[in-house]
C-alpha cells in the first residue's frame, strides 16, 4: 500500500496545480468510483465521482499560473484503507478575472480511500477560513 506521508505530499503537489488552472493532478488522484463528494467554497453539494471530477475540472479553469499554495495539516492519520488531513489551505492565487493576486484561506477536511493499492481523494470539504 501506498505511503499516507509520500502521498499527502503528491495530494499538496496536485492542489497547487489545481489553483495554477491544471486539474489533472487531482484527477490522477481522486476516486473515479462512486461514492464520492465534494462541498467546495460556494456551499454546493457536489455527490458522484463523475460529478466530482466534472465540477473540479470546471473549477481549475478559474485559476492561471503563478499561485502560491500550502497545506497547513492540524492533524492527519491512516489507519487500514482509510485516512484523512484537516487543517488550512493558504493560497495566493491568479483568477481568469482579476488582474492582481488573490489571497484565499480555507478551512480544509478530506478523507481518503485506498483504491487497488492507492490513496485516493474520495471527499472534500472546503469552506473561507474566517479571522
């Protein structure tokens, strides 16, 4: 089986390509296997790994190159198929639509499944870390 700590490492890799608009990262890593959810920012319900990987793929194309992004884990573990980080996302971002970075800050949870020998991504939620 895949090491949690080595692939938490490719899952922060994937996540700084997603908010540089390049989401086959994530997808390489993500379940395309039911069930499957995200609950991103905007307060949606997203449920269907095909879904998923559609609204993530949707939601790349709002980012553009040169972002800065990092993962700060709270707390983490794994223990027989299943694991999960909690924690903060911080990013400065390059929106399609704005001119100047963006910074974004959001309150993280996601829970893992292994996959034949793999971590994958099977559900993520993200909502604006307020002060």
């Amino acid at each position: 089986m895949q090491d949690f700590e080595e692939f938490m490492r490719q899952r922060e890799t994937a996540s700084t390509a997603f908010v540089e608009g390049d989401v086959h990262p994530l997808l390489e890593i993500s379940t395309h296997h039911d069930p499957a959810t995200i609950f991103p920012p905007t307060g949606k319900c997203v449920q269907h790994a095909q879904a998923v990987d559609s609204g993530n793929t949707q939601g790349a194309k709002s980012f553009g190159p040169g972002a800065q992004n990092r993962f700060e884990v709270m707390h983490s573990d794994a223990s027989g198929g299943l694991a999960y980080w909690t924690g903060i996302q911080r990013s400065k971002v390059r929106m399609q639509d704005k001119p100047e970075p963006v910074a974004m800050s959001l309150r993280v949870t996601e829970i893992f499944r292994v996959e034949d020998g793999k971590w994958r991504l099977f559900h993520r939620h993200a909502d604006l870390l307020k002060d």
